[in-house]
C-alpha cells in the first residue's frame, strides 16, 4: 500500500512549472524526464516483491486465483485475469501449468528450428530498479522483483541502463540510483549456467556517457567474465533460432546500445542492427494502445522488436492525485499486460508478423499482471480448451447436437460442460477448433454479411473465412473486422450468425478456461493416487492403484482454497478427517471450509493443514495399499509427482 503524498502549495506550484516545461521536449528515453522532478515525489514505503528463498517452483505456485472468479471448480477457475479498469479490455489468460523457468526448453524442444523473433518473449523494462529507495522511488522504480525473481517467473529480456558512480558500475534510471550491477550479472549468470537452453537478452543501453576506458571496464570486470562464456556471437544474425544456440551451446544475447562500442567484441550484438524499439512517451493509455497498434505492423526490416508496452506519467499525472507520479499505481491501474499482448499480436499477425517482445513495468502475478501467461497462450505452448460464453444471456457457443459434419450450425444453449462447448484457439493459425474434433473449426462460409452463418468446417490453411481475431471480449472474422460473431438471441437454441460490430453484449463473450488435471504418481511404486471404486459417497478412502488415467486418478488443486478436488466430482475434496496422527485415514468427503481439506505442497510431498508434520504417505507398494498420514520423513512412499 503506497502512503499517502502530501505537498504546500508552493512545492505544486513549482512542481507544474518544472513539470510544464518539459513537456513536448521530447527524450532520449524514458529516464531523462525525471531528474528534474524527483523532489516531488515522497518515498511510499513499499514492502518490496521477495518470492521465497527457494525458487525452484512451478506456474501455480505463483499464480493467484483469479480476481473475478469464485473460488470452485476447476471448469471456472482456469483463467487468470486483471482489474477491470484497465486497457485493453482485460480478458482471461489460461492458468499454465509449464514451469517458467524451462518454458524454452520445455516447449521448444520439438521445434527448435523457431526463430526467437517470430515468438513472444515477455521482458521488462528498466529491469534493474529494484532497488530505488527513497524520495524517488515513486517515479524511477519500474519493478519490484529482483531480476533474479523476474528470470524464475519467466521473463526472458531485460534492459540494464549501467553508469559507474564512485567507482562501482550501478544500475540507475537517470539519476536514480539503485542497486550494483554486479549483482544483476551475478543472478544473470546464475540462471543461464543452471539453465542453458533458457535463452536471455540482455540488453545494456544508456551507456554513451562512459569514457573509453570505462566501457572496457565493463567488458572486463562484469559482461565477460559473468556472462562471455554463454554469449552467443552476433553472426549468427536476427533469424537464430533455438536450434543455433544450443548447438552451441549459448543462451545469452547481449544487445549492446553503446554505439561503436558494441565492436569492443563479437559477443556484442549491435542494437541499431539487431532490434526496433519504439518508446511511445505518454501517460495515455489510449494513445500508446493506438501507438502500437500502427507500430508493431511496420516493416521490421528482419530485426527482434520491442513492444514498449510502459506509460510515462505526463506533468498533471506527477503533480496531482491520484498518481503523484507513481509509476507503479499509473501502470496497474491503466494497463493489462495479457490483454496488450493479445492485441498486439492480434495486429501483429495483419502483416504477417507476430508480436516478439513483450516489455513491462511491475511484472508478475504480485501485480495480478499476466505477460508471461498471454505469451506462453499466445506461443500455443499449452493448449488451454476455453468455453465462449454470451456476455448477454450467460448461454454457452454450442455446436448443435454436437454434430462434427461440415455445415453443423453453432448455437448459444445452456452451459453444460461438454466437449460441443469447448474451444481452443490456435494463435498460430487464427483457428477456432472444437474439442469434439480438433479438425474442425469455426467458419463463417465466407458469408460476410449480417445474417451470415456460423457453422462447423474441416479446418484449412490460408482460409479468412476460417480465421477468427479476438478484439478484447469480441470475435471478427478476418475476412470483415466489421462484422462480428452475434449470439443472435438470448435462449438456448439460438443460432449464431454475423453483425455488423456495434458493442453489444450479444456480441460480446466471456472465455471460461478449463483447468488441467493431473495424477499424483508415488515415487516408491510409480501407483497413483486413487479413490476406491471410484466412489463418490462421503468417507471412500484413497488408495495407490495401477496408473490408468481414469477420473478416479484424476485431481485439481484449487488454488484459491488450498483443496485437492476430485475429477469424479469437483464438490469433492481430499480429506484428513482431522486425524493428524499417524495412520490418520485419508478420504474424499464434500468440500468444506475447513483445514483438514486444506492442503499443502511442500517439495514433493503433500501436507495437511492441520499439521504439517505430517504428510500424505502411500503405505504400501501393491496396488490397492490404503494411503494414510506419516510423520514426515522423507520416504519416497511419501514423494509424489505430478503428471499432467
């Protein structure tokens, strides 16, 4: 919580002159507006963003539950989405369960012959300032995770501005100063040795200040010896792919801004040749939307592309409430960073490009911003299945009689949960397929037109008929962004046409993620976690079975309340039955609010609220061995894994 700011008159009043007399200078970069006002800034008092010690941890641990959805079943608790004040439209990003620190290497590994700039790479934006404390904190701070944090939440691009002050090279925005760079560099190093088909830009900017002697400094004491052994050389040129790399065995691109002296060595990409990069200079958050928009359709010229996705506060947005010049309340109560990334790719994808570079201020789920979850969605990484449901009758885009023939109508019809309901979008392929047969898809028949109809179609290449844009809670066919998909009724059964676009809630859909389940396989006899007879009466105990991927197997962890709910039924719950004790029974019951449900992940065992002493033990290595409560000692009939 920020404190409240307080200034006389006369400090305001001298406040806007300064304020008015930079604007319209126009700057280099988004630095150079501040140093003259930072005495008008109090310090706020933050607490700072520090994840825990240990961040070897996976998507969900990080990702809250989402906002503006109810805690419950996993059907509609898939999705994360941030406040609804905010531009664009925000929309719902799928939870992930891939882990962002190996999202590359994990999701790229059977097509590693991607370029890196036709993916969506989130990054932040004066990633090092961190650690600006005090009178001007308000307006120089951008991030609140160290980049050591900002690394294990996936974010892959990060601008360093470096200056060296009383002989140490700092991190700094202006003349804010915040921590060393040796200590970026030494996180930078530690995440790309651990993890080396993670591929990391750095980009140093900033640094045309520096004399002769301290830009060898820099090579010398810091970029080489922290980072030259996994610097990739700069011939492999713009179109690297993931393939390139690690066969090379490298993982840091290092984008040097410093003019000529990015010819200090070939690790030094330079970044008049290698990047476009577009700061917009404005507190609007229509005017940058409208900016990129126009901008991120432009002629690249083969180059990585950095999408400024930042506000600047503007003179009356320094001096006056609400902002005060805080860079942080003016970011996270104007912006969605997963909508933005939507959009932009969106209009990307109009020239035949892709969003690349997704840059950011205050990242990360502290901020209920979701960069990395709309990149992840947008790189169609994991495949989330969605259900599109009418903002005007809360009736679900059904195909009818779940028909799969080319031609069968879609229809809005009461909310069911079946596969005729479900929809996954191809980022890719702008494609719209239906969970009933991933070969089918929404086609609007080239009829574009009002009245024109929605059906069901074997999917094709290269077809705008079959090519669906979401315009924040909107659908256009690519053939006519005029005309959208129109619920055309508001009771089940109602067919689905095309309209002319005018904002209606008919016209208007909500997307409810489906949530994956997994199975919890015990690591002493590879059995998974099981309920008897795959009973659902209150009191069925679970057991270790032969793995068979049946429902019975099959378990949600509702974040927001801490349950393990069963896919036999979401309503019911993992139970202790309040016996913390040894040989305690473990059973599934109706979910309550109560802390015998409530349980923990703690490495790879399961604790239960109550006493976390105690954890979820198998009990036995045959299939059909009752699972219980232990004291916890780290058993392997007491380690679990997850498998999706």
């Amino acid at each position: 919580m920020k404190s409240s700011k307080v200034f006389s008159s006369r400090i305001v009043a001298a406040a806007f002159i300064c304020a008015v007399s930079l604007i319209g200078a126009g700057c280099k970069d988004s630095s150079s507006n501040y140093d003259s006002l930072l005495f008008l800034v109090q310090s706020n008092g933050k607490s700072g963003g520090n994840l825990p010690a240990d961040i070897n941890y996976k998507a969900e641990y990080l990702t809250p539950a989402p906002l503006d959805q109810p805690s419950g079943i996993p059907f509609e608790g898939g999705g994360t989405k941030g406040k609804n004040s905010r531009s664009p439209i925000p929309v719902y990003a799928p939870k992930l369960q891939i882990d962002p620190q190996s999202w590359m290497s994990s999701g790229y590994q059977s097509r590693s012959n991607t370029q890196l700039r036709n993916i969506c790479i989130p990054g932040t934006h004066d990633s090092g300032t961190y650690g600006i404390q005090g009178i001007d904190e308000n307006i120089s701070q951008t991030q609140e995770y160290t980049v050591g944090e900002q690394l294990a939440l996936g974010y892959r691009y990060f601008d360093l501005r470096i200056k060296k002050i009383s002989g140490q090279f700092k991190i700094h925005h202006g003349s804010s100063v915040s921590v060393s760079a040796q200590e970026v560099f030494q996180h930078i190093s530690s995440f790309v040795n651990n993890r080396k088909k993670e591929i990391v830009f750095v980009h140093i900017q900033n640094v045309d200040s520096m004399s002769d002697a301290e830009h060898y400094e820099l090579k010398d004491q810091l970029v080489l010896p922290y980072l030259g052994s996994r610097m990739a050389p700069r011939s492999l040129g713009n179109s690297v792919n993931f393939s390139q790399l690690w066969d090379l065995d490298k993982n840091v691109i290092l984008i040097w801004g410093g003019g000529n002296y990015a010819d200090l060595s070939e690790r030094y990409w330079n970044q008049g040749q290698t990047m476009k990069s577009d700061w917009q200079n404005t507190g609007s958050e229509g005017d940058l939307i409208k900016a990129l928009r126009a901008r991120i359709k432009d002629n690249r010229e083969g180059k990585f592309y950095v999408a400024q996705m930042i506000l600047t506060p503007n003179a009356s947005q320094i001096i006056f409430p609400p902002y005060w010049g805080s860079i942080q309340d003016l970011t996270n109560d104007k912006l969605d960073h997963a909508s933005f990334v939507y959009d932009l790719d969106r209009e990307a994808k109009k020239s035949g490009q892709r969003i690349n570079i997704a840059m950011v201020d205050f990242a990360g789920p502290q901020f209920s911003q979701y960069a990395f979850e709309a990149c992840m969605d947008v790189n169609d990484l994991e495949p989330r299945y969605f259900t599109l449901k009418s903002k005007q009758s809360n009736l679900c885009l059904d195909v009818s009689s779940s028909g799969t023939d080319n031609g069968t109508r879609v229809q809005v019809w009461n909310c069911n949960n079946t596969n005729a309901q479900k929809w996954f979008y191809e980022h890719s392929t702008s494609h719209l397929r239906s969970k009933l047969n991933n070969d089918k898809c929404l086609d609007n028949g080239a009829e574009n037109w009002n009245g024109g109809k929605i059906v069901l179609w074997d999917c094709r290449d290269n077809i705008d008929n079959m090519r669906f844009d979401f315009y924040d809670d909107s659908m256009r066919v690519r053939q006519n962004e005029s005309i959208a998909v129109d619920a055309n009724g508001s009771t089940s059964g109602s067919l689905v046409s095309q309209w002319t676009w005018h904002g209606g809630n008919n016209q208007r859909w909500e997307k409810n993620y489906e949530t994956p389940y997994f199975a919890l396989v015990n690591q002493a006899s590879n059995l998974c976690l099981d309920v008897n007879k795959s009973s659902t009466d209150n009191g069925a105990r679970i057991q270790v079975y032969n793995c068979n991927g049946t429902d019975a197997q099959k378990w949600y962890y509702d974040a927001s309340n801490s349950f393990l709910r069963s896919k036999l039924n979401p309503y019911k719950c993992m139970d202790n039955g309040g016996e913390a004790r040894n040989g305690g029974k473990i059973a599934l019951w109706d979910c309550k609010d109560m802390n015998n449900m409530r349980f923990d992940f703690v490495g790879d065992s399961i604790r239960n609220r109550i006493n976390s002493l105690y954890a979820v033990d198998a009990n036995g290595t045959s299939s059909g061995s009752l699972v219980s409560q232990w004291e916890f000692k780290n058993t392997s009939n007491q380690l679990w894994k997850k498998s999706y």
